[in-house]
C-alpha cells in the first residue's frame, strides 16, 4: 500500500452510552486508528490524527474486501467543500474488525462516525476507494 502525502484530518467520534465501559470504546476506536490521539469528554470519545497513515487498518479492509464502491458513494453522498464522512459499527471495532454502517441505526450502540478534511479531499476519496 503506498499512501499518498496529502495533507489532511482525520477525526472520529462516538457517543458513549452509560451502559458502556469507556475504556472499551477508547479500546475500539484504538483497534482501527491507530497513531491517533483519542479523548473521553461529555459521554462522547473523540479521536485524532493528522497522518493518512493513521486510516491504513480502514485501507486495507476497504481492498481487501473489495468494498471500494460502498465506501465511494458514501464518501461521495457525504461530501461537502473540503469534507466527507461515513459511519463505522462501534461493536465491530472492538473486535478489530472494520463495518461500514449506511445508517446510523445499524450500529446498536451508536455508530464511529470518521470525517475526513483535506484542502485535496478528492485525492483522499481516490486513493480511498481506488487505490490511486
């Protein structure tokens, strides 16, 4: 995998319910974000990075389950300026695995949302769904 030197932002957020344990929602976002700094603040952990390598676990399960186009139109539909978004399932995290969500209501305890920001977000979405 050879990742782009696109400047950009990356950021994920999840709301934390008072049935979870933070410590494993902190343990969730770690397992598919890695180099990130992650915060617990307001029942909601937050996460943070501004290196396109932080977002390889993602990559890789985006090609390697050949779900390029899923991602695309979701990157797509959600793009706005410089930004785009999508969910990811919190309980597939904890268990290292990475499931995008359509909707919010497909992750039970709350979707990961991941937003991403780049003055080149194009180049994001391409190397994102494409590879290039």
């Amino acid at each position: 995998m050879k990742i782009p030197n696109i400047n950009c932002k990356i950021e994920m957020s999840c709301p934390v319910n008072p049935s979870e344990d933070p410590a494993k929602v902190e343990k969730a976002i770690a397992n598919i974000f890695s180099n990130s700094t992650i915060k617990y603040e307001n029942f909601t952990m937050f996460a943070q990075s501004k290196e396109l390598r932080s977002f390889e676990k993602i990559y890789e399960t985006i090609h390697n389950n050949q779900s390029q186009k899923t991602y695309s139109r979701n990157l797509e539909n959600n793009l706005e300026n410089d930004t785009t978004w999508f969910f990811l399932n919190k309980q597939a995290a904890f268990v290292e695995r990475i499931a995008i969500c359509e909707e919010p209501e497909e992750s039970p305890l709350g979707p990961i949302k991941v937003t991403l920001t780049s003055s080149n977000i194009d180049g994001i979405i391409d190397w994102t769904a494409f590879g290039n």
